[in-house]
C-alpha cells in the first residue's frame, strides 16, 4: 500500500475514515454546541470551551447501555401500579395498561386509544429505533443514510412527548386529594417511567447521526 | 463570524457533518437546509433580536403569573380544592417521590425559565456591549436545556387528566391554566425562532466589541 506524503500527520488516514465533503474528513472538528470549527487537533473547542471530538466518543456503546437500562426499568413501569386511588378508605392501585383496560370497559375507545398509543407504542417504538440505529451504525453495511437520520429525527421529537403519563400523574395526584373521600396517591411506577423517559432521552442525544454518514464510503 | 479563516466553508452541519458556506443573510421565513442530509441549519428573520428579547420577556412576565394564581379548582361532594402550578411537584414531593418532582419541576417550569432568561441577557449583553456575564457560558446553557424543556407537553397531559376526571367532579380552569397556555405559546414560538447558529451568531457579534 502507498499512501501519499501526508502533508500534516494528523491528518493522516482520515479520507477513508470520514465522509466526503465533511468536516472531519478537512481535519476540522465541528463543536455539537456552538457550531464552530475547530482543528481537530485540539481536545477543546476554540470558540465556546466545551469539550470536541470529531464524532461523539463510544457513541454507540453509550447510547446501546443507556437503552437496555432504560427497557430494564421500562419493566417495573408496567408492573407496577402507577397510581393508586383511594375512594371512602377502598384502596385500588392501577397500572398504565390497567388504565387502558379501565377505559376500554367504559367504551371510551378515543382515550384508551390515546394513553395506549403515548405510554406503550411510544416508548417502545422509540427505544427499538435506537436499537435499529445503533445496529444499523454498527453491523450493517448497505444502510439508507436518509432514512435512519429520519428515523433518528422522529425519535428525538417525540422523546419528551413520553413525560405525558408522568404529568397527567402529578396533576391528579396535586388534585385529588379530598379528605376522608377519595385521594390519588403516586406509584413507584411514576419514578420508574420517568426514569424510562430520562434515560431514553439522553440515549438519543448520545448517539451521533454523522457516524450514518460515514458509512457509505467504505466499500 | 468568528470561524477559521484558512477554510472556504465556516460552518458544518450538525447531523452529517457536510461542510457548508454558510450565506450571511437567510431570506426572511425561509429555512436553509443541509443538501445532503435535509438537517434545517437556520431560518431567516426579519428582526430577530427585537422579536426574541420583547417576547422572552413577555413569556417571564407572564409565568410569574402562572405561579401566583391558582391553576386548577376541583369540587365533588362539597368538597373544594384549589391548586397552583407548584403543586404538581411538590405533591409528588410531599408523597417521598423526589426524583419525579424534581423532574417535574425542572421540565415545566424551571428550565423553560432558564432558557429565555438565558437568551434575553445574551441579547441584551451583546447589544449594550456589557460584559457582566459570559455569553459564551449563557449560550452552553441555552443550547443544553433546550431539549429538556416541555411546556406544551405538558399542557397537553393536563388536557388529558382532565378528560380522566371530568366525569367524577367539577373541574375549572383557572387564570393560572390559561396564563401557562400564553407562555408555552410565546416558549414555542422563540424556540421555532432562535436556532442555534442565530444564537452562536448573536455571541460571536458581541465578541468584536
Ligand atoms: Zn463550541
Ligand atoms: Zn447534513
């Protein structure tokens, strides 16, 4: 193999590592904060401090941990009652699908619909496309760049959107509170689905979409 | 703006890292995408630093208000009950659940707060050239909380408690509800307006007085 007189040693190597036209590949690091570019040399970026690497370290690997973690606790979430209702001293904890159930039974379609679709599908959908992301990243060789970075975008908007159990708990456990009638109190589950709800969001903030791009010039 | 001057390109795209010569004037409403990647990089404004620091300012005002009335009434059986905003934290408190309060806490109100207050002294402290605070410290903070900030999610789930509960008791909404709808609209509307490259811009300006 002959490789061409590098013109900076530091620079060396990096054409096949980076994809073409990126910043990486120029030997510039952008910083994920504040958008500079920086020689990727430098360990901090220039411009605002924070510390710089051309693509986010052990990206995958961060972002796979944070995940099983979160389906671990995504376990307890839905064992667990969420909240537990106590009307004239009768005390019934409810789950998050004991919640769907309830109102199936009560023919109310359009919400049992609406808390399945934001507390099931959600977050499941959410933590299997970052599971899809990071295999793709990792192990698969022909990959859609576009639509795994659409993919990605669509994870990251609808993380926060998971908190809305956790809220419409708080709200009726602040609430309902009616002494000697009926009071709501909360349910381990609340701290181990918004511990869910964490630990999914800063798996998507971890995983970095540029190692997708990458990807495609290895042939 | 204040990037290597030995490269054509000054600026690269945050989700495939394409290197992009970045114009100096975006057409007002119109929004500059990544050619490879679609990643929206920017969105033009006619007067963004007016609109931005009157709004901000605004939405604080305005949820000072969402904390001092009282947010929710719920009656059954003769029963009353008025809550405020801080409730929603500081039952979960008062029950032992601190991690989920101060979740709650830090997404709904907290955060939120932080991330305009932030915006509004680094426009006023680029504008008026003073140097009381680092902007550059101010502008880590702002583009890290913004992810964390969950103003209409939350308006959302209380629209969702109350479908739950609107057939067991009477429940009103109160000034405080309609106040916070106020600020999560002006909270969205200077998120969709301030992208961060606008705001690194904003910094760097400030730099070169
Ligand atoms: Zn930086
Ligand atoms: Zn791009």
């Amino acid at each position: 193999m002959v490789s061409p007189t590098p013109i900076d040693s530091s620079k060396e190597n990096t054409t096949d590592k980076y994809a073409q036209g990126s910043a990486a590949e120029a030997g510039l690091t952008n910083c994920r904060l504040c958008h500079h570019l920086t020689d990727s040399r430098e360990q901090h970026c220039q411009y605002c401090n924070a510390q710089i690497s051309p693509r986010v370290q052990r990206s995958v690997q961060i972002t796979l941990s944070l995940l099983i973690t979160s389906f671990l606790l995504y376990i307890p979430a839905n064992i667990y009652p969420i909240m537990t209702t106590e009307v004239l001293g009768d005390r019934s904890p409810s789950t998050i699908i004991g919640g769907v159930v309830l109102f199936l039974s009560h023919g109310s379609y359009f919400i049992a619909a609406v808390i399945f679709i934001a507390s099931i599908i959600v977050p499941l959908a959410k933590m299997f496309a970052l599971a899809w992301l990071c295999y793709a990243a990792t192990c698969r060789q022909n990959i859609d760049k576009y639509e795994l970075t659409r993919l990605y975008r669509i994870t990251e908007f609808i993380g926060k959107w998971s908190m809305v159990d956790v809220y419409v708990v708080a709200i009726l456990v602040a609430l309902i509170q009616l002494t000697g009638l009926m009071s709501i109190q909360v349910g381990i589950a609340a701290s181990a689905f918004a511990g869910v709800v964490l630990l999914t969001m800063l798996s998507a903030l971890m995983f970095d979409t540029r190692i997708l791009w990458d990807k495609a010039i290895k042939k | 703006m204040a990037h290597s001057d030995d490269c054509q390109y000054n600026y690269a795209c945050a989700e495939c890292d394409l290197l992009i010569d970045m114009p100096a004037h975006i057409p007002h409403r119109t929004a500059l995408v990544c050619p490879r990647c679609n990643h929206t990089l920017a969105v033009g404004h006619r007067n963004p630093k007016h609109h931005v620091v009157a709004v901000s300012i605004t939405a604080i005002i305005v949820m000072v208000i969402a904390l001092s009335f009282s947010f929710i009434s719920f009656s059954a059986n003769g029963q009353q009950r008025d809550i405020n905003l801080f409730q929603a934290s500081s039952e979960l408190f008062a029950q032992g659940y601190y991690f989920v309060a101060l979740l709650v806490l830090s997404f709904i109100i907290i955060l939120p707060i932080l991330y305009l207050l932030c915006l509004s002294l680094i426009i006023v402290n680029t504008q008026y050239k003073l140097h009381f605070i680092s902007t550059h410290l101010l502008g880590r903070i702002a583009s890290s909380i913004l992810p964390w900030a969950m103003t209409e999610v939350f308006l959302i789930s209380v629209l969702v408690a109350l479908i739950k509960i609107v057939s067991m008791a009477d429940v009103t909404l109160e000034i405080s509800f309609w106040a916070y709808v106020i600020f999560a609209t002006l909270f969205t509307y200077v998120a969709s307006i301030v992208d961060s490259h606008r705001l690194w811009q904003w910094i760097a300006q400030g730099d070169k007085w």
